[in-house]
C-alpha cells in the first residue's frame, strides 16, 4: 500500500521530531554531495572529450602536413592553448608527443626537448605516460649529446615495465659517451630484462655484440657476424 504525499510528508515530519534535524541535514547533504559529484564526473567526462577531439584534429592536421617545413610552427599555437587549458591531462601529454614527433621529422632535437618539457612534470594520474615522457625527453637530450641531462632524466624511469626500455637506452648514452664499460652493464641489465620478460631483443643483442659482449639467446639464433679480412 502506498502513502499518499500529505502521509509521506507527516512521516517525514515525525521522523524529524523524533530523530531531531541534524540528521534530516545530513541525508539531504549527503544527496547534494551525490548529484554534484554526478554533474561533476559529467562535466568533467564532456570536458575530456572536447579535448580528446582537439587532439584528434591536431593529430590529423600534423600527419597532413607531415614534410612541410613550416609544420611545426604552424601547429605549435594549438597544441600549447590544449596544454595551456589543462596541462595535467593525457590529452596535454599527447599534444607534446605529437608535437615531438614533427620536431623529430625535421631533426630539430631542441624543438622536441622544449615540447616534451612543457609536461614532464604533468600530474596527470597515468604514471605510465610519465614514463614515456621521461625516455622520449631522454632521447631527445642525446641526439643533442646532452648525455649527462639525458642520463639525470633517466633516472626518473622507475617503473618495471620501463626498466629494459630505459637501460638499453642508458647504454646509448654511454656508447655516445664512449664509455664502453657502463654501456655493457647497461645493456646486459636490459638484456636479462627482456629475456625474463620474453619480448623481442634482436637489436639489442647486436648492440651488445658492438660492445663486446656475446650473449645466447635460447629462442634466437645469434646473429652471424663476418670478420673475414677482404685480402684482395
């Protein structure tokens, strides 16, 4: 049987009188706080799209004027008002690598180091784009042979998934430095890493060849090297 509104109403108030009114503020906060956070997460879920499509426009424009030397340039207005209006967001980190990449086509590593800094300390909650960020940005420092700033952004790379990646481009760093020594150390820690981790290592077993070091690989042939002397 249900109540009619004047019986659900004098319910109401008896509850009150005999609970006293704190507790009728609490539920109705309690209510407020529920349909806010709802408008909230709404908001914010509308918000994120807009700026998903912005990034998707930016993207399809960069790969439309990809070779054009003025790319860059011409795209860099865009991708920082993206940055500008949240640069703690996915989509801010996603502008920068796009923006990266475009540097990277023109061989303008100050370009993509300048770019990927402007969210290296994003706070956005994905610690595995981070991550990304930091190697990328470390890339960029040594193709400028900025091997100490390289190696400092590096050690910033400290989750497991990361680990091979950022050792075997440590070992980069150190090849360039011609410090063999901490190239080889590198290196073999990526190796033991991805070999654990089954994932494809045929490069960097030829790096770590280049070194000095000759490694088994139980589930790849090494690769066969010549070192026959032309005696002609």
């Amino acid at each position: 049987m249900s109540l009619s509104d004047d019986e659900q109403l004098d319910s109401l108030k008896s509850f009150a009188k005999k609970y006293g009114s704190a507790i009728i503020s609490g539920i109705l906060i309690a209510l407020i706080a529920f349909f806010g956070w709802e408008y909230w997460q709404k908001k914010n879920l509308a918000e994120a799209q807009n700026q998903t499509a912005k990034v998707q426009k930016l993207m399809d424009e960069a790969k439309a004027a990809t070779g054009q030397p003025n790319a860059f340039a011409s795209l860099s207005e865009a991708a920082d008002k993206i940055v500008k209006e949240d640069a703690d967001s996915a989509q801010a980190i996603q502008t920068q690598f796009v923006m990266a990449k475009l540097a990277y086509d023109k061989q303008d590593y100050a370009a993509a180091e300048k770019a990927l800094k402007k969210v290296e300390n994003s706070k956005v909650k994905d610690e595995g784009l981070l991550q990304v960020v930091k190697i990328r940005l470390a890339d960029a420092q040594l193709a400028q042979n900025k091997f100490d700033e390289a190696l400092k952004t590096l050690s910033a790379v400290t989750e497991p998934a990361f680990k091979a990646t950022a050792d075997e481009l440590r070992g980069d760093i150190f090849v360039a430095k011609k410090d063999n020594a901490s190239a080889r150390k590198a290196y073999q820690s990526a190796w033991d890493n991805l070999l654990e981790r089954k994932q494809e290592r045929q490069l960097l077993q030829i790096k770590l060849e280049s070194v000095g070091v000759l490694v088994d690989d139980p589930e790849f042939e090494r690769p066969i090297l010549d070192t026959k002397v032309d005696e002609s």
